[in-house]
C-alpha cells in the first residue's frame, strides 16, 4: 500500500469530482501547496465519460446535462475554456412528450415558453420572471451554506414559492402541459413531490434555462474534470491517482485535509480522530433515492412522436404530474415505479465527437429504491417507447448499470445515490449534521467538502469552494 509520509503539503484533497477539484483550486489560488489523490485512475467522480460499449462512443457515466455547471459562481470565475473546455447549447434546454397533445417546450427565451403555455403563459411568467431577472444574484445566495442573504428580499420571495411541495405549487397552472413541464424539473429533486421545497428545484432548473442554458461538454462530461485538473496543476497542484485512501496514516502531513467523500467513508478513514457521538451523527446522515441508467447506441434518433423533442438536449418521459409524482413516491415506499419518471439525454445529436459517425448515444436513467438491484429497462423502454413509437428498433446495443453498479464504480455512490444524501428540508442546509459551518468536522484541520454539504448534488463546484474558504479562514487566516 502507498504511503506519502515523507512529503509535506498545506492542504490535501481526497477525491477529486467537481466539489474535490473546485477546493483544491481555491487553495492553490492563494499560493499553498496543495496535492489531490483520487482513488480511481482518472480525476473526475461524477463527470467521467467512457467508452463503455464500443470504441469511438463516448458515454457519460453519471451527469451528462450541467446547468448548474454553467450557472456555477465559482467555475465562472475559472479560464475553464483555456483548458480545453466548450459548452454545446441544444436548441431546446428541454422537452416534456405527452400522449395526445404536443411536447411542452422549455425553451431558452422565458417568453417564448410562456407563450407556448397557452393559458398559463401570465402565471408561468409571474413564476419564472423573478427568478431570471435577478439569476446571478440568487446564485450567490442559495448555492450554498445557509447565511444572511446579500438580497434578502429577493431571496425571500424565492424562499417563499420554494419551500412549498410541489404537488402544491402546480396547483397554480391550469393547464396538463405546463403542470408536467413543472413535474418534470422538480423531480431531479429525487424527493416525493409532496416534500418541502421541491418547488425550489423545479424553479432552479426553470432559471437556469432562461439565463446561460442546460450546455452538454463538447466530448464529454470528463470535459469539465479534465479543464478543472488542468488549471490546478497549472496553479502548481499536485495530483496522484490509484491512490484509494483508507486511513488517515496513508496521508502526508498538511495542515488541512478536504474529503469529497460522504459521511461514512470519513468516518471510516478519520477513525479515533472523530469522537463516537460525532461518528454517530454521520452514520445517521440520511441517504437518497438511487437510479438505474442504461446507456444506448442506437443506429438512428430516437424517433420521437414530436419532432421537437430531438432538438432538446434533454427530454423528460414521465408523462402527467400525476404520473410523475407517483413515480417518485415510490421510492419512498421502497417500491419500483411501473411507469417510471425518465431523464433522457441526446448527447451525439449536438455534439459529432460522441460517436464515430455511424450511430448515435443516449443516456437515460430513472430513479429506484436506494440499494435496488431490480432491472429497470423493461420499464424505462416502455416509457420511452410509448412517446416514441418504434425505439425499440434502432437501438444497437445497450448497458444497464444498477444501484450496486453505480457504488461499486464511484464509493461516494452509496446504494446508488448520486446527490450525496437525501435532499429533504432536513438536510438542505444541515448536511452532514449542523448548519453552522457544515463543512467543518471537530478535528482540527479536518473538513467536508462533498455534496453531502450545501448546497450539494449537482456539477457546480461550489460545495468545495465554500470549504475550501473555511478552511483558509481557520488555518491559513486567509480571507
């Protein structure tokens, strides 16, 4: 087993996803020494992309589609596009399929998507023009840990709409269309519907669109790792991979150790440096609904009933808010949804380099039980199918990867959950155990900065950013 012991560092991270990556840029920007390891042999976590079934088809892993990624405070300070990264807007951020109507359309003008609405064009715009218009500022604000707000009002009337359920916010519209399109968005919270502000994730995703987009990486997701790792080690950051940490000893000496882990596996490695009350506290950190994706080559476009879904990047099958919502009470229930709520993803229909030139890739997952081992493709095609009649034909060839298949190529991963723990009210900002200074552990120099702290799951960085600067303040007196 490797051992570093003989070499000194400021600042360590372990793991090196986009929270991982993030922490240790903002560290080596004020000049300290700062070394990544990662277990795997690529840097990246959730943003990895493969050639998992063929070579010259590149898949993503895990996330394909980053909204946040462009929205993201901190990457935008980042040359990211000197290091090789490229964002690829789809025509449409968006589309929602339903059976005997068109496609809602979550266009990337706010009022070309209210006007598409129909009826609920004037409510759509009362509920997405605020969030537009003030985008960055909100950013700042509800993109991490929970503090007194720079616009306090601005943020109290997001505040407001976002804590409801969702199941009641889209009470609000009239039509089936604009409540499904809603669905939709509030279902990446992974949540119930009828939980506490899954309202505030349906509205994120609806800002994000109508501000900088839902952009693919030009290539891949890996993309965005590759750019972040280059601009480290450009800052003079040292990165070491297939170096699996498991104990503190393994370490070399650094004033501060950031982990990109979640709760348990830091409790795990830190071992007798954590009290058992503390220990205790992590092991009862709440985990997330997992997800069952399948991964396609396909010898043509999804042949979808309406056209406009194959000029979205992403589309999402689930059909009616009732169906969604039922869909995602299931998971609470520790059952398997028969019609499953969909994400799809049509990465080589914007992006050439995706393929070799013969085919297409598709990316599509739904959610399932945490820890579930149950096959889900029969129920994914069925969905996907029944808005595109004849998929089943140009599909060439196919990979499933279940709950213990996502843990076992990502630990932080547990029981296939890809946010880092459930995102309930509870949770939101507590994560992992307390509000005040969530990054923090009770060992000195010790420190979160995964999704399992604010504002946690999602390709943003800025979990790692916002550790990364408690641990300036508190070790280094940087500012």
């Amino acid at each position: 087993m490797k051992n570093s012991n003989s070499i000194s560092y400021d600042a360590i991270v372990v793991g090196s996803g986009p929270n991982g990556l993030a922490a240790a840029i903002r560290l080596a920007q004020e000049g300290l020494h700062v070394k990544i390891f990662e277990a795997a042999d690529t840097v990246g976590g959730g943003t990895r992309t493969k050639e998992i079934i063929r070579p010259g088809y590149l898949h993503d892993i895990c996330s394909a589609v980053h909204p946040m990624g462009i929205s993201s405070p901190f990457f935008k300070q980042l040359p990211l596009e000197k290091f090789g990264l490229k964002w690829i807007h789809p025509v449409h951020p968006a589309a929602h399929p339903m059976d005997d109507e068109p496609a809602a359309i979550l266009y990337n003008d706010l009022h070309e998507t209210a006007f598409h609405l129909n009826e609920d064009e004037k409510e759509y715009l009362k509920v997405a023009e605020p969030i537009t218009e003030n985008w960055e500022k909100l950013t700042r604000d509800f993109l991490g840990p929970l503090r007194i707000p720079s616009n306090p009002f601005k943020l109290a009337s997001f505040g407001l709409k976002g804590l409801q359920p969702a199941s009641v916010f889209q009470t609000r519209f009239k039509t089936e269309r604009a409540k499904a399109l809603f669905g939709g968005m509030a279902a990446h919270s992974l949540l119930p519907l009828n939980s506490m502000a899954t309202t505030a994730i349906g509205l994120v995703f609806f800002g994000a669109a109508h501000t900088n987009g839902w952009p693919l990486a030009a290539g891949g997701s890996q993309a965005i790792a590759n750019a972040l790792a280059s601009y480290f080690t450009s800052l003079g950051g040292e990165i070491e991979t297939g170096f699996k940490v498991e104990r503190m000893s393994q370490l070399p000496k650094a004033k501060a150790v950031l982990f990109d882990l979640t709760p348990r596996q830091v409790a795990r490695i830190a071992g007798d440096t954590l009290s058992p009350r503390y220990k205790k506290k992590l092991r009862n950190f709440k985990l997330g609904a997992g997800v069952f994706k399948i991964d396609y080559i396909l010898k043509e476009p999804v042949p979808w009933k309406d056209a406009e879904c194959k000029r979205a990047g992403t589309v999402h099958v689930g059909g009616t808010f009732q169906e969604i919502s039922e869909s995602e009470k299931s998971m609470k229930e520790d059952r398997h949804p028969e019609k499953p709520f969909v994400l799809v993803v049509q990465q080589s229909l914007f992006d050439p380099e995706r393929t070799d030139g013969n085919g297409h890739t598709l990316w599509a997952y739904c959610h399932v039980p945490n820890g579930s081992t149950k096959d889900m493709t029969k129920e994914i095609e069925n969905q996907i199918e029944r808005f595109a009649p004849g998929f089943r034909d140009v599909i060439d060839e196919k990979r499933t990867m279940n709950c213990s298949d996502f843990e076992t190529y990502n630990a932080n991963y547990i029981g296939g959950d890809i946010n880092g723990g459930m995102q309930n009210l509870q949770q939101l900002f507590s994560r992992p155990v307390s509000f005040i200074n969530p990054y923090a552990t009770p060992a000195k120099g010790l420190y979160f900065c995964s999704s399992s702290t604010p504002p946690g799951g999602g390709v943003h960085g800025m979990c790692g950013y916002h550790a990364a600067n408690l641990a300036l303040k508190r070790e280094f007196g940087i500012r």
